[in-house]
C-alpha cells in the first residue's frame, strides 16, 4: 500500500513538466505544482462547471475532455487550463412564452443546424447524451430535453466544441424551466397548504409555539412522533 | 503508474477494504429485516455530544477580543480572521471618485444574493439599478452543490408548527423564534415560487415525492434527485439573467463602506485578476457571501465551494454588525473518507434517507441512520476513535461503511441511479458501484450554523445593511437541520430584497467613509493584539508548502 502512497507521477502543465504525488485530481495536482487558481475552480466536487479542462496523453494525438476537479491526474497527462467562456443565451419571459413544441427551435433556431456529429455528446463530462437532447428540441419533445438534460451542469464543453454554433445548455435549461412550468402540474397538496397559510389558519399554533419558554419546547418536542416511511 | 493502481485496487478499493466490505455483505439481509437501530433518548444524544463532537472541545474556540460582540466564543479559525488587519490602508483609498452609484448592492451570487436581486427588482427597484458582485462565477457557491432536498411542510399529514418544532429542537432551542416562524411558514410559498419559474421537483402520482431528513417527524424533503441545488439555482439564475440585472464577477467585496451616519452605503471590490480596486455607492447593501467551509475549521475537509472563506462576516463585523451563534459548527456525518482524491466531498444525507445505514468495519449498525447532523457526526466519530470500529484508509484517515445497496434492496433495484445520480457518478468516476459496494464515510466541515444576526426582515444591526443565507445567524440556532439552508437562502433572500428595496426607496447616503475600518485597527491596538494576518481571505491556498516556502510573493 505505501508504494503506492509514495509513487509520484510526471505531468505537463501548459509545456512545463512537473512532479506530483500520484492519487491526485486534476485540479489538486496543478495546485500542488504551483498554480492557485482564481478561474477554472468554483464548487470542487462536480456540480458548477467551472473547471472544465482538456488534455492529451503523450503519444495520443486526440484531445480528452474532464473536469478537472473531478479526473485524476495521470501520468504523461498535458494539461492546459480552460477558462469557462460564456455563450449567447436568448432573452424570454417564462410567462409570455408559447410552450408547445417550436419554442426551442424559436428561441434557438440554430438547433436545426445539428449535423449528428456527435462531438457534444463525446465532450461531456457527464455523461449525458447531448446530441440526443438537441435532436428532442428539434422535434419539439420538451420533456425528452429536460429529462435527458437534467444532470447538466453547464460547463459549456459541448457548445465550445459544436460545429454548428448550438447553445446547448442554455437551449436544454429553457427546455427544463418550460416543462417544470406548463408541462409538471402544481400539486393539489401544496395549494391546499398554500390556501390555509393564507386564510390563517395555521398563525395561532405557530404563536404559541413562538411564545414558549425553552422548558415548555423541549417537552413538546420530546413529544412529537415520527411519521414512520 | 496507472496500471499499478489499478491492480492493486478491486473494483475501487483495496483488498484489505474488501475483506470488510465481505463482512457488510454478511450482515445485510439481517439488518435488512431487523430495521435501523432506534434514535437515542435526549439525554444519550447530550452524552455523545458532549463526549466526541468537534464542537465540545473548549480548547479550540476562544472569546473575540475586540468588536461588536466581543467576548462571543468562537472557533479559533474565525478569531484569527476577526483579529486582524484590512487588506489595504484606509488612507490608500480614494473615496471621491464613485465606479458604480445604485440603489442596491448585493454581494454574493449564490442562491440568497440571487434571490435577493429578484425580489428587489418585483418591489419597484429598476433592473440596472440594482448590482450584484461575486467573487468566483454567478452561481459558483455553496447553493449549487445542495444534493439532497430542500424542506416545506405541504402535506395534510405536516404543518408549519410541526416544521417549527423540528427546526427549534434541532438547533437546541438557540433559534430566534421569529425566524423560524417566518423559515416555516414562508416555506410552501418558496416552493410554489420555484414551481412558477419551472424548477423541476421529483413528483410522483401528482404529489411531491417527499422524504424524512435527519431530525425530522415529518416526511417533507422535497428533491429534484440528488441535484436539487442545482436544479433550482440554475432556474433562478436564469430568471435573473431573463431580468436583465447586472453581475460582476471576479469582484469580491473587500470591505464595506458607510455613510456619515454610519449607515450602510456601499462598498469596496477588487478585482483579483487586475488588483485594482472599485468603489460602489448603494442605498441599501444585501450581505450574501455564504459560509466558511474553506477555512477549515480544526483542520477538517469541507464539502464547500472554493470562496467559501466567510469574508461577508469578517467586514459586516468591521462596519459594526454583531454576530450569533458562531460558536456551533455543522459537521455533516457522511463526508467521504475514501478515494483520498475525493476526500471530504459530501455524501448527501438522502443516501441515509432512502435506505443507507452506517456500520461498522465488521458490518454492525451503530446508530440510527436520521439523528440531526451533530449526534449523527458524532457517533460516528465515536465508532471510528474510540469504539476502533472504523476501516482505515492508506492516507491515514478513518471511516465507516454507508451500505449503499441496502437503497436498492429497500426502494428498489434502479433506485439509485434514478434519484441518486450525481452521487452514482461521483463515485463511478473512481471505479466504485455504490449499487453493489458501500462507501466509506466521516464527518466533514459543512455548515456556518450561526453568522451575522438578523431579524425576520433580514436587517442587521448596521442600518441599511441586510443579510440571508449562510452568513445569516438565529434561523438555525446551534444546529441547522438537512433542506432547511436551500429553504433559508430562498426565504430570507427574498425577504431581503424586499425590505432593501424599500429601504433603498428613503435612504440617501452621500459621503462615504472607511472610518469604521481606522477605529477597528485601533480596537486592535487596544486589545494588545500584535499580528500580521490580514482578512478576508478571499480566497484559500492549496499550493504545496515547498512552493509556498520558496515563493517571492510578486505575482501571487
Ligand atoms: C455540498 C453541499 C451540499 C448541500 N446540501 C444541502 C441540502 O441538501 N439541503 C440544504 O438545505 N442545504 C444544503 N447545503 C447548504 C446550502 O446549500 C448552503 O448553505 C446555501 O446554499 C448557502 O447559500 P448562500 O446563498 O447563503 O451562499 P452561497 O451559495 O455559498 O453563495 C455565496 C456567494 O458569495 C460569494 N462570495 C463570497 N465572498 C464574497 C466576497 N467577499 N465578495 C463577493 N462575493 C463573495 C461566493 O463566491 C458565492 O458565490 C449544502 C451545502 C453544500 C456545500
Ligand atoms: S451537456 Fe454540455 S454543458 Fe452540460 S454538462 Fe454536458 S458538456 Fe457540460
Ligand atoms: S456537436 Fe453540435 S452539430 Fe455535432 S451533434 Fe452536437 S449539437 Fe449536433
Ligand atoms: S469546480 Fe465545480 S465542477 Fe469542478
């Protein structure tokens, strides 16, 4: 085991090569070496998309997408860093919109321009099928956008790698928004709630509870019952 | 390199992990039919607390010497960062010459800030009058990592008082009430608000599918699977952005300005790629800089965001804000103890509320999987350092098994990646199926429970300035309970938008001042406190301590 602790790995950071402890992510490594990071690390665990990142493998010439907070550092691994650049996104108002199927193709009319290359899909770190969520837009499945688009966390590889200029996170993020809005009902349970908040009805509990001195709360909640699964 | 580790390594973990993951395997049918053990009593809960969490060890807090509200304990972490010098020299500044004069400021672009603008902007504040500046990306925050739910008491078996009790009790009874009311029953509106900018929450039958949290009676957990924070920020923010509000980015507040009555009038940003600084008049300012995760309160891993560094509390202190319940720290139980490079990251608490228990290397079940967060942390820590009940990992640190599997067994084979996707990909990428193998789980820096005090209309003790969100203190008392934070920011950050708003509507600052800042440099003076640390930190540094050593300092 402590071999494997003590190994260390050879990387080159944009051209300089650099020795690090094996076991590291991307962005750790980089770190170690040197680098402190202003752009290119937001939330470090996967989830903003801030820190995509492309690098090549020595004797591969093909590029390799990742998120470098989230990939290992491997051995021979050229780094560079990728600083998120922002792509167009259509103004609308989730009110005033017509959400049947043209919408997307309406407010990213670009969408039609998709020659099924695939490299969105081939780009993503998360694995989400990107080219297929764009083809949905087209024939204006809302709820197949939104579904398969879900996980995105709009790092922007995708639209940075397009041949066909599509803004596909943005385009899938107005495809979630209009199917949580028109296409997911409010449920019965919640308005009911929302009509007794309203009406009061729940203000005179709350003002007792408000008004107890700490003796009388730990009672009441030493009293409580959990609801069983 | 590559292909050594992965010999050595069988599906994701070592051989002598798999001997343990076996004797998990044996138990599991067992425990599966004998159910979870039962949550402890009021008095064992205060035993364990007292005995192994992070927070009972009076040697690593100490009273503030200096400000506002001197002689509040607080972690050591933080003091250093109260005690000690503004980034510049006041005299440096030159306060005539206004970059930016609006109504609002709001300072952070995380969920509360987010909100904050909006709302702001629905009470009669024009869009390009109102000013957002963030350290990192909009969005790049605490708000966007949430996994596991948000809570709002909507069903016919729950009611915001039930919500109430829950909340209070969790938080040991230190919340200020009216914020709890106002957290509870505010909460169906915040989730109806969401519902009408198409946030997709997870429904089933035409109902929310809603779970129990830690600490909670009710089942009222709403999701949007385990990317929950994501899925309603990224709608929010794309209202925001729908609105036309400008966003600065790359611009943290390094210190806040007042007026000549010493009220709220704006502040000073830096941009940290060019390091030259902005001055910013507002008539009202709205504090959402989140939590202090990555200061790494007694050297604990955080699951936060890079800029979480807690600098809206360091210069809310300076301007004279007071602060409450900063001596309470959220661990959360399950942080992840194993693959090294992934050390801290969070394992939401929705794997323990679908089914995962904690168990032991030997696979016995210790603790009821739902206790709030500071007797869940503790128990485990328990079972790892004094019970030697825990597996150890090659870099040193100690953990034990969340049985994962038992999710499918429960709920159903698919479970997983259905609702606990991101969770399923986190561990995916370093070869381990959490469908088929437990992980290995310890406590992790998580929460700022306590921050700057407000009142239920998020208004600060500096008039002019408010606060929601993670630096906010009083909503969750000594602990804050899982889905009541994505609850709060939205709450609170939309009643703080209202209520700048109006404020902004009467107020008219004119001259500036950093006379605030020259007094606390004497308040330091004062209380003997001879230091070269500087804050806010802005931004942590994780460069090895050889390069740090030999560094000349000229760039970074
Ligand atoms: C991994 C993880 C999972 C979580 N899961 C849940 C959950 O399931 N349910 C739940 O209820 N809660 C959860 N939480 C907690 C909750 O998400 C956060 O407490 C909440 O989102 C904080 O929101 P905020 O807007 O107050 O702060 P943040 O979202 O952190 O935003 C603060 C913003 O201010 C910026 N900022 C900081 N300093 C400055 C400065 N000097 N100048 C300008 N800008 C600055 C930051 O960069 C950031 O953008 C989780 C937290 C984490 C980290
Ligand atoms: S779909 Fe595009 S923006 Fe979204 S995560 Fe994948 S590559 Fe990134
Ligand atoms: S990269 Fe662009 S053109 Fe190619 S499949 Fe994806 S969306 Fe279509
Ligand atoms: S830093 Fe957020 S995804 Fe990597």
């Amino acid at each position: 085991m402590s071999e494997q602790e003590n190994a260390t790995i050879r990387i080159h950071i944009m051209g300089k090569t650099y020795r690090v402890p094996a076991g590291l992510t991307i962005m750790d490594a980089m770190e170690y070496s040197g680098y402190r990071f202003i752009r290119g690390a937001g939330c470090r665990s996967g989830f903003c998309g801030a820190c995509s990142t492309i690098y090549r493998r020595e004797e591969d010439y093909r590029l390799q997408f990742a998120l470098a907070c989230q990939e290992m550092a491997e051995d021979g691994m050229y780094l560079v860093q990728l600083p998120f650049t922002p792509a167009p996104r259509s103004q609308y108002d989730l009110e005033k919109i017509d959400p049947t199927e043209n919408v997307l193709l309406q407010y990213y009319p670009e969408i039609a321009r998709c020659v099924s290359c695939n490299t969105c899909t081939k780009a993503c770190p998360q694995d989400i099928e990107v080219m297929d969520y764009v083809q949905a837009a087209l024939r204006g499945d809302i709820a197949r956008t939104a579904a398969l688009s879900f996980d995105c966390i709009q790092c922007g590889l995708c639209t940075m790698r397009c041949p066909a200029d599509i803004k596909h996170y943005h385009m899938a993020q107005m495809a979630r928004r209009i199917y949580g809005r028109y296409l997911s009902p409010v449920p019965e349970h919640l308005e009911e709630q929302l009509r007794e908040i309203e009406e009061g009805v729940c203000d005179s509990e709350l003002d007792k509870l408000v008004a107890m001195n700490e003796e009388e709360l730990v009672l009441a909640y030493a009293a409580r019952i959990r609801e069983e699964e | 390199m590559d292909k050594v580790s992965k010999q050595e390594l069988i599906r994701g973990y070592p051989q002598y992990m798999r001997k343990s993951i076996e004797r998990v395997e044996a138990t599991r049918a067992k425990r599966l039919e004998s159910g979870p053990p039962s949550p402890m009593t009021a008095e064992e809960r205060e035993n364990i607390l007292n005995k192994y969490h992070p927070d009972y060890k009076p040697e690593k807090k100490r009273k503030l010497a200096l400000g506002i509200s001197a002689g509040e304990i607080v972690p050591n972490e933080m003091a250093d960062m109260l005690e000690a010098h503004p980034l510049f020299d006041p005299a440096d500044v030159d306060l005539s010459h206004i970059d930016y004069d609006v109504s609002l400021l709001v300072i952070g672009g995380g969920g509360a800030g987010t909100a904050a603008a909006i709302f702001a902007h629905q009470e009669g504040i024009a869009a390009d009058d109102i000013l957002v500046v963030t350290k990192l990306r909009h969005g790049d925050s605490n708000s966007i990592m949430a996994q596991g739910g948000i809570q709002a008491a909507d069903r016919p078996e729950d009611s915001p008082a039930i919500h109430y009790l829950d909340v209070i009790g969790g938080g040991h009874y230190a919340n200020k009430p009216e914020l709890v009311r106002a957290l509870v029953l505010d909460a169906p509106k915040i989730i109806r608000w969401h519902e009408d900018i198409g946030v997709m929450y997870d429904k089933q039958d035409r109902k929310y599918l809603e779970a129990h949290g830690g600490g909670t009676s009710r089942m009222r957990m709403h999701s949007a699977k385990d990317y929950t924070g994501k899925a309603i920020f990224s709608a929010v923010r794309d209202e925001f952005r729908n609105l036309g509000i400008p966003v600065l980015e790359f611009f943290p507040v390094i210190e806040l300005l007042l007026d000549e009555k010493g009220n709220a009038a704006g502040a000073i940003i830096y941009n940290i790629e060019t390091d030259e600084y902005k001055i910013i008049r507002a008539k009202a300012t709205v504090l959402a800089t989140g939590g202090f995760g990555r200061v790494h309160i007694q050297d604990f891993p955080t699951t936060n965001h890079y800029g979480a560094t807690a600098d809206g509390l360091v210069i809310a202190y300076r301007a004279g804000a007071n602060i409450i319940d900063m001596d309470s720290v959220q661990y959360h139980p399950t942080g992840v103890a194993y693959p090294t490079a992934i050390l801290g990251q969070l394992a939401t608490e929705k794997l323990r509320s679908q089914g995962a228990v904690p168990v032991t290397k030997d696979g016995e079940a210790f603790v009821f999987p739902l206790e709030p967060r500071d007797v869940e942390a503790a128990a485990i820590i328990r079972e790892c350092w004094e019970m030697n009940n825990g597996v150890e990992t090659p870099s040193g640190v100690r953990g034990v098994w969340l049985d994962t599997p038992m999710i499918e067994e429960i709920q159903g084979k698919g479970t997983i990646k259905q609702r606990l996707s991101a969770m399923w990909t986190m561990w995916h990428r370093h070869g381990i199926d959490i469908t088929e193998d437990p992980v290995l789980v310890y406590p992790t820096l998580h929460y700022q429970n306590g921050g700057v005090e407000i009142d239920e209309h998020g208004a600060t003790s500096v008039p002019g300035l408010f606060a929601a969100g993670e630096c906010d203190g009083g909503v969750h008392g000594k602990n804050r309970l899982m889905g009541n934070s994505q609850l709060d920011i939205y709450v609170f950050g939309r009643r703080v938008g209202m209520s700048a708003a109006r404020w902004a509507k009467k107020s008219r600052p004119k001259k500036l001042s950093l006379q605030h800042v020259v007094d606390y440099e004497k308040l330091l003076k004062k209380a003997g406190i001879e230091t070269d640390r500087v804050s806010p930190i802005l931004l942590p540094d994780y460069r090895d301590e050889a390069v740090i050593s030999s560094s000349l300092g000229r760039f970074i």
